[in-house]
C-alpha cells in the first residue's frame, strides 16, 4: 500500500507514511477518507492525494494539527474527486427526454465539465455502461450536478467515479454499474455468511417508518389550474398498504414553448419516483469482512449484488454493497462493507420530507 500526494498542478510532492490511514468508498455520494502522518512531513501545497490500492483520488480539505505525548501529527482529511462536480450548478434549467438514466447523468456530466476546467477531465473521454432503465423526461432547474448525478443513478443502482491513472496521470469520468453475483445470476456468486466464517461483527437495520409508496406531485399553476400528477408503487407494498408523499414541484416549470403537456408531466413523474426512491424501506446490514474465500477488488466490489446470511437468526437478503471502508493500522488491512440503504440521521428525515 503507498499514499502520495500532488500539487494543484497535479504534480507529485512526495509519498507519504500514515500511521492511520482510513479509505471510505461510497456508491451513492462522493468517498472520504482520512489520513494521520507526522507534522513534519506536511507542507501547505498539498491538495490531492492518491491511494495506490484505488484509482479514484481524493481532495485535502481539511489538514489538523494535534499534539500528543508520542509526538506532533496531521490529519489530512476530505472527500473524493466526484464532490467537486458540485462545484457546478445546474442553472437555469437542465432538461431531457426519452433517455436511459446513466445518459441523462452523463449529459449533466458533460454540461458541467463544458462550464469548467473542473479536475482537466475532457468530457469527449467519458466512459458508461449499458443502461436500460428509460426515463421519458427529466428537469432540474438548480442543484448541483454531482447531486444530480448520484440521485439519477440511483435509480438504476448505478454509480460514477472520477479516476486518475497512477502510470500516466491522466484523468477520467467513468459511470458505472456493478455486477449481479447473487446465486442464480450466470455469475461467480458471492454469499457473506456467519456460518462460512468470512463476517464479523454484523449488524442489520430494518425502518419502513419513512417509507412511502405513492407521490402526489404538484408542479405549476395556481389553485385549480395547478398541473399535478400521480406515482403509485402501492401495488408492489400490498402489505403495507399505501402512504403517500406530497412532492412540491413548483421549481419545474411548465414552458409549451419547449415541451408538450405530456413531456412535462412525464418529468413530474421522474421529480416523485426519486423522491420515493429517498422514502423507501430501509434494510441496512455492515459487517467486518474475515478475508477467509473471496478476494476484494476481484471477487467482489463497491456496487456490486451479494447474497448475505446471518444462520443465527435466519435472516437472508440479497443487497448491492453500497459503502466500503479500508483501515490501514500498523500495516494491517481491516475492510468493512455496509449494504442496502444507509440509515439517514435525523436531519435527514426532515429534509427529505
């Protein structure tokens, strides 16, 4: 394992020796990591840095100080690459029809690369897999186009990167999508069980108290004249029965100079299928990996579908990996993985409402 860190020019400064070293990938919002290293090996024009075990970089946003009995210490810390997409808004209104998911995120790729020399990533370079989940139409007037990005992903359980090649330096975009490993796929399957030995200290989160199965979503207009549409996925949660969401959607507005009736409306639908894909039940499980079958980076992946057991309890599911955390401490490798939906605090509750 080595860390290094570059310049703002991208120019390699030198190679670092962490006595703490902490690498957190993240499939549905940009990567963080953190770093400790002696005081003395810092220098202030330190603004990347690079992990030799991953193609994605990170940013330093935060270096702090600290003086301790054994000694003077740094700990640069930030978040990946991807989060400086958010350096761009997505201003006055970003709008597209009848296209797959990971092609709309890559138009607003390609929208907010063209309006900066973001990270030098030449928007021409951009690489995407194969989607086939269609929205009919999609608006966005402000936000952020990382935000955007991540939440239009989502929706298709896909995911993007930005990656910088150790060899050569250079930099790309790529938008991605794991692979199904779940018995049954045509893959090699992957199954994390407490029986086979290769999971400790799991832990398993199931809340449907924020879920919701139908959207109301009212977009523009005033009163009687409001134009609002419905989503329903009720039918999919018979046992539970509907609960609806009233979505807000004022801020997406109506031009017939540009869009039919029935465009616009179909972009009202996509605005309450991802404010129900933020309402849905939560079944969160994280788990310390013992490396006793499956290889990380070869066998299985940030994205992509497992089978896990926990035979104690009975307890099976088939779930994406959605977070996984490398901790390098006194040159041993401790990885965590951490599927399903993450347990949103209680802010975040309230903000999604």
């Amino acid at each position: 394992m080595e860390v290094y860190v570059l310049d703002s020019s991208f120019k390699k400064i030198k190679y670092l020796h962490p006595f703490d070293f902490q690498w957190e990938r993240r499939l549905k919002k940009s990567g963080q990591f953190s770093c400790v290293i002696l005081a003395n090996d810092y220098s202030s024009d330190m603004k990347y840095l690079c992990y030799s075990e991953d193609t994605e970089f990170g940013i330093i946003e935060q270096p702090k100080y600290s003086k301790k009995i054994n000694g003077e210490f740094i700990e640069l810390s930030g978040k990946f690459a991807t989060s400086a997409m958010n350096d761009c808004v997505l201003y006055p209104t970003v709008y597209y029809t009848s296209k797959n998911v990971n092609e709309m995120a890559q138009s607003v790729a390609e929208t907010a690369l063209a309006s900066s020399s973001m990270l030098r990533i030449n928007p021409s370079s951009i690489t995407n897999y194969a989607g086939t989940m269609k929205l009919d139409s999609w608006q966005q007037t402000g936000g952020y186009a990382a935000d955007a990005m991540y939440k239009l992903l989502d929706l298709d359980e896909a995911s993007f990167a930005i990656r910088r090649s150790h060899s050569t330096g250079v930099i790309t975009l790529d938008i991605y999508k794991g692979t199904d490993r779940t018995k049954g796929s045509g893959n090699n399957y992957v199954t994390f069980a407490t029986s086979l030995g290769d999971m400790s200290n799991p832990e398993i989160t199931v809340d449907d108290s924020a879920m919701k199965n139908y959207a109301i979503v009212a977009g523009s207009g005033e009163g009687a004249s409001r134009i609002y549409i419905t989503v329903d996925l009720a039918d999919y949660d018979a046992k539970v029965g509907r609960r609806t969401l009233w979505v807000d959607a004022k801020d997406e507005n109506y031009d017939s100079t540009k869009q039919t009736l029935a465009q616009y409306k179909s972009s009202l639908y996509s605005r309450g299928l991802e404010k129900l894909n933020d309402n849905t039940i939560i079944v969160n499980c994280n788990f310390d990996v013992n490396n006793k079958g499956y290889s990380y980076r070869t066998d299985y992946d940030l994205g992509d579908l497992v089978d896990v057991v926990l035979d104690e309890v009975g307890l099976s599911y088939k779930r994406r990996i959605t977070e996984i955390t490398e901790r390098w401490q006194s040159n041993r490798l401790t990885i965590k993985l951490t599927m399903g939906n993450s347990i949103p605090t209680i802010y975040e509750r309230v903000r999604t409402r």
